[in-house]
C-alpha cells in the first residue's frame, strides 16, 4: 500500500541540516504564480482569443477531446503567421498582462527592470525597493510570495534548499528573494541565487542554482544580456516532444541529478506532466534497486514531497497518493494555498510562523526626486516609501 500523506497538523521534520544528509530542493510550476499569472490553458485560451479572434476556442471541449495546453498553445501558432519570435513576444504580453494592470505605468519600466535582472547589481538599490513594495502588496497573494519568506528563513537557519528548480517561464520567485536579499540595504548583498537558463550559465560558489528548466520568456525587447533563454521555452507540443525525445538533455540531466541527490519539495505542479514522471520512475527504481543491492529490502522508500490541496471528493486521495507512490513521492496534504508557508517551515523544522519581510527603509538620498503636481488624485508605491500623501502627488494606484 502507497504511503498516506502528512496532513498539516501532523507534518514532521523531514529534512535535516546534518552534513550527511542529501539536503533539499524545491521545484515549483505555474501555480506558484497563480493569480497573477494565468495557468497553462488559460494562456492558450487567451491567445486564440487575441491572435484568433474570428475562430471560437473551447478550452474545456478540447480538454475534454484530450488535449494537453501544450497542444493547445500549438493550434494557436499554426493558426497564426507570426514567426517564433513575434509569436513569444505576443504569448509573453498575454502572461504579463495582469500583473501589468496592477502596476502603476510610472513605475512598469522599473518592475521590469527587476524582474529581468540576473543579480541585484544589475539595478539600482532604489528599484528594488520600489519592487518590494509591489511585492508586499499586489504580489502578496501568489504562492510564491511566501515560498520566498520560507527559503528566506530557511537561510538563516541553515538548512536553505541546494537549489531551485523552475518550470515556469517567468522569474516571479526569483525577484522576489534578490529583493528580500535586498531589503534594507544601500549596496547590492553578496550574491546568493545563481541564475541558471542554460548548461553554460556561469556558476558560483556558495550560492544556490535557481534554474530555469523551461527557458525564460523575456519581459521587455531589450532585456538584460544572457537574462532570457527563448531557445529552451518548453511551450509549444514541438518543443515538448523534442524534449521527451531527447533523454540527455540540459533539463532532464539537471532534473534527474537533483531527484538522485537531493530530496525534492513539490509545489504548484500537477505531476501530470509525462516527461516529469518519466524522470522520476527512473531514478526512484534505480534508489530500490541499489538499496536492495546493499541488503536493504524495501518496498517504498520515499525520497521526495508534494505539496497539494485536499481535494473536495476526500475519496480521491488515497488515489492521488497511489498515482505518484512508485515516483518516490509522498503528498503534505494542506486546506489552501495560504498554508504552503507554514507546511514547508514544518517539513524544514522551523516552528515559527512566516514572518513579514523587512520592509525596505526610506533615504533621501536614494529616491530620485520628482516635481509635485497639485492636482492629483492617486499615490503610487513610491510615494508610498516617500511617505507622501494622496493630496500632493500625482500617481497611479495600486
């Protein structure tokens, strides 16, 4: 019988800081970045409504039919005449669009800035404060947001995941720890999260790999040098099926390395995924068959962990539980996604309740100075850290 899952009130320690232990990682998917970002096949319903306006297109039928939002996103660029790059700028526009809306247009140019960076240097002390603020406010609601909290204490308890495995498109996650690293702070910290889009992405010692296994969509058309990596966007059916294709590639050598020698946090993945569960099968019958070579007789040894949410026909769970028992995976059932904070504190040890980020401190001497304009309605989250009113500035709102 497949191992139960942990509820939320019973979750033990379950990775130690010991120096013989494998350590952990975390592997997060799209919905990490829920509701600011659309999902893969509200993504693909969007963009037939935008480039394929005059043909309806029935998510839920094609679902139905069978088809993946691979598969979808595929229909919509056979159905179009635009080339791969003026196709992923236009999927890229459609993602970013929400979080867009929620960002006053003064200050979109510096959230971009932000999220295409690949270290803090790469922008001024004051854009990251301005982004913090945005991430304390419009971003709080995202799952990520408190992942970012929890590897943030994880730091400073010493058990900090050995690297962060990414499946989605955008660096969400990503800005969000360089701008907590960030808090507080009139110079860039040492660097902690190596960016990593490729095999030759350049490395560092002591800090963790924060790698983005399905490329990284630019944000802007003049993005960061070696930011982006268009060339291992993992979107369209014929690039996930040259991915399946292609046992040794970057992504599978990186993803199967890490499910051998660590073990892995899920969060905001189906497990779904074909390619995903291959990879796992793999590694998990060659841990039995080693540890059966070495004496050990065990039927089902759990190596990594699946955060989830109870499902609302409870009668499904032993079977979700049975679906990835022979991938080495054990699910930490939670009520909502507001408690994937405080699950991943308990699987790490840590006791205490997420606390708030540091918020970033005001200087007058690190914020440019704009004219005051006497007719203004809103205040922006800059003024917000200026300290000014509503009455003596002329802003957007949040």
């Amino acid at each position: 019988m497949p191992k139960q899952g942990f509820l939320l009130a019973d979750v033990p320690k379950l990775f130690s800081t010991a120096n013989d232990k494998p350590g952990w990682a975390l592997c997060i998917g799209a919905g990490t970045s829920v509701p600011l970002f659309p999902d893969w096949y509200s993504l693909g319903s969007e963009m037939a409504k935008q480039l394929v306006p005059e043909t309806p297109f029935d998510v839920e039928a094609l679902k139905k039919s069978g088809f993946s939002p691979d598969s979808m996103i595929q229909m919509v660029k056979n159905a179009t005449d635009l080339n791969d790059l003026e196709f992923t700028m236009r999927m890229s526009n459609i993602l970013y669009h929400k979080l867009q809306s929620k960002i006053s247009v003064e200050d979109w140019n510096d959230v971009v800035d932000v999220l295409g960076a690949n270290n803090i240097s790469n922008c001024s002390m004051e854009k990251w404060r301005l982004f913090s603020s945005y991430r304390d406010t419009v971003l709080k609601e995202t799952t990520a947001y408190q992942l970012a909290i929890a590897i943030m204490e994880s730091i400073k308890q010493h058990n900090a995941p050995q690297c962060i495995l990414s499946f989605n498109a955008e660096p969400l996650l990503f800005a969000m720890l360089n701008s907590l690293l960030a808090d507080g702070r009139k110079q860039p910290p040492k660097k902690v999260f190596n960016k990593v889009i490729s095999s030759i992405s350049g490395g560092g010692l002591g800090t963790i790999p924060y790698v983005f296994c399905h490329g990284l969509l630019p944000v802007t058309t003049n993005p960061h040098k070696f930011s982006t990596s268009i060339d291992k966007l993992v979107f369209l059916e014929e690039e996930y099926l040259h991915l399946a294709n292609n046992s040794f590639s970057w992504q599978s050598t990186t993803f199967i390395n890490t499910c051998i020698s660590q073990h892995i946090v899920f969060v905001g993945t189906s497990l779904t995924d074909p390619n995903m569960r291959r990879w796992l099968s793999w590694t998990h019958a060659n841990r039995l068959d080693e540890m059966r070579q070495n004496g050990i007789d065990i039927k089902d040894s759990t190596q990594h962990y699946w955060i989830r949410t109870i499902p609302s026909d409870k009668n499904t769970m032993p079977w979700i539980e049975a679906a990835v028992s022979h991938l080495g995976v054990r699910i930490v059932w939670i009520d909502n996604w507001s408690q994937v904070g405080l699950a991943l504190n308990k699987m790490l040890g840590i006791s205490k309740k997420n606390p708030p980020p540091t918020r970033a401190k005001k200087g007058k001497d690190t914020f440019r100075k704009r004219p005051n304009k006497k007719q203004s309605r809103h205040v922006t989250a800059r003024d917000r850290l200026r300290g000014l009113s509503a009455s003596n500035s002329k802003r957007h709102s949040l």
